[in-house]
C-alpha cells in the first residue's frame, strides 16, 4: 500500500475529511502514512479548505509508531529511517498549524504515542467514551514526537505531562475531558455524526478569524500580556474589515444567520 492509500482525503464544498487508513495495524504510523499526511496536509493547503475533519478507521484512532517496521531495522539505518517519519510526520503538522483552518478529530479505541499528538493537535477533539489514552513513548525506551511533549504541558500541566510521559498510565476519556486533553466525550455510536456536525459548522464559519483566533491562543501561551494585548487589538481590527466581519456584523443587525462562505456581506 503506498502514501496516498495510507491517508484517504475527500474535500467537498471546503471541508477535508482525513482518514487514516491502516485499521487493520491500529492505524500505526510507519513512513508512507508518515509522507501520506504530510501530502494530505499539502493538499489542504493548497485547496484553502475552511475546515479539516481526521479520523481513523478500525477499532483504534491511532496506536502510535509502527514498531514493526522500526524493529526491521538498527543501529544508523533505525535513526535514518525514523528521522525520516518524523520529518514526514512533523512537516504535516506545521502545514496544518499554519492553516486558518480549524481541525476536527474523532478518536476512538486505542490513542498511543504519535496517535496522542495528533489527538492533542487538533483544535476540536471529540472522543468516544470508550476511548483511552497513553503516551506509550518511554515504555519502549523512546522519547516523544508529534509534538506530544509540546502539547501536553499546555493542555493538561507540566507536572501532569510528566505524570502521563514517564509512567504511560491509561487514560480514560471521561479523564481525558476532565483534564483538558480532550474537548469532549460522546458515546461511540454518536462519535461519527457528531464529529461530523461539528467539522460541517466550522466549515461555515468564518475562516480567517478561526485561524487568527487559533494563533493568538497559541502565542498566548508564552507572550506577555502587553504585547499579546497589541496582537489582540491589530487582529480584531483586521478581522472586523474583512467581509467576514462585515458579513458578521450586517448578519448580527439584520437578525439572520451570517453567511461566511460569501465574500461580500448582504443586507
């Protein structure tokens, strides 16, 4: 199976649906999904989607790395090779950060390692009740990537990170709610609707404020308050004479629904 099969993409209307395609593996990340996302990430760049929707088919959303393929190698060749993942891998996720559009994942079963990061990356992240959660990384004697030693800190704590890093406890989803990890908790029979419901509403919504809004929450995170005060101010101002701040206003005062997907602003 090569790159494109690993990751299916469709896009209709503004809105890309990512599969991970390896079920029957866990969804495991080995190269080609590795380069299959990043050419997912491309292509929604390239596209200018509104909204993103990833899921993973199968029991599990994703188990992490494919240790299968790791362990076929050693020594050099192993550093080359998982250097090459995660290039692949890390590349994506800067191309979907640098998107105004927002991310949606759906996650179920099984969400270990390279899967945790790309549970943690997404800006909305929706978890079946059954699911559960572990960094995996130091159990195996690795240490993290996807960005998993970013994202925990900043979404559960540093002492916490360090909790769930060092000794790879299961998390379940109704604790993964509870401690920021993820957004919300849905039973698995509703997971795939209303993932769905919420991709197609970002969708609709307006774009450029979206990703102006996720920039300032992640530069948030370290800037001072004086400086981040002034981003907040040039943003707004910016976001307020663009169509989509005109549309929003005329839509608030006119008493109707906005329409973002317009250009221009209707009476």
């Amino acid at each position: 199976m090569d790159r494109a099969m690993r990751v299916g993409i469709d896009i209709d209307d503004g809105l890309a649906r990512l599969t991970l395609r390896r079920g029957e593996a866990g969804n495991a990340i080995d190269l080609d999904m590795a380069h299959g996302l990043l050419d997912a990430a491309r292509t929604c760049a390239a596209e200018r989607v509104r909204a993103v929707l990833l899921t993973g088919e199968g029991k599990s959303f994703c188990v992490g790395g494919d240790l299968g393929e790791f362990s076929r190698l050693s020594g050099a060749a192993l550093e080359k090779h998982l250097t090459a993942v995660t290039d692949a891998l890390h590349d994506a996720l800067r191309t979907f950060a640098a998107s105004d559009a927002p991310m949606v994942a759906a996650v179920q079963g099984a969400v270990a390692g390279a899967g945790l990061g790309l549970a943690a990356f997404a800006d909305v992240t929706l978890a079946a009740d059954t699911a559960s959660f572990t960094a995996a990384y130091t159990g195996i004697g690795y240490s993290p990537d996807a960005g998993v030693s970013w994202f925990l800190p900043r979404l559960v704590g540093p002492k916490r990170a360090l909790d769930l890093l060092l000794t790879n406890r299961r998390v379940t989803a109704a604790e993964a709610a509870d401690i920021g990890l993820v957004s919300r908790v849905v039973a698995p029979d509703h997971l795939t609707a209303e993932a769905a419901r919420t991709a197609e509403a970002l969708r609709r919504g307006p774009t450029a404020a979206f990703g102006a809004t996720r920039r300032l929450v992640a530069a948030g995170l370290t800037a001072d308050l004086g400086p981040h005060l002034d981003r907040e101010a040039r943003a707004i101002a910016a976001a307020a004479a663009s169509d989509a701040g005109r549309e929003g206003v005329a839509a608030f005062l006119g008493k109707r629904p906005p329409d973002f997907t317009r250009g221009a602003p209707t009476a």
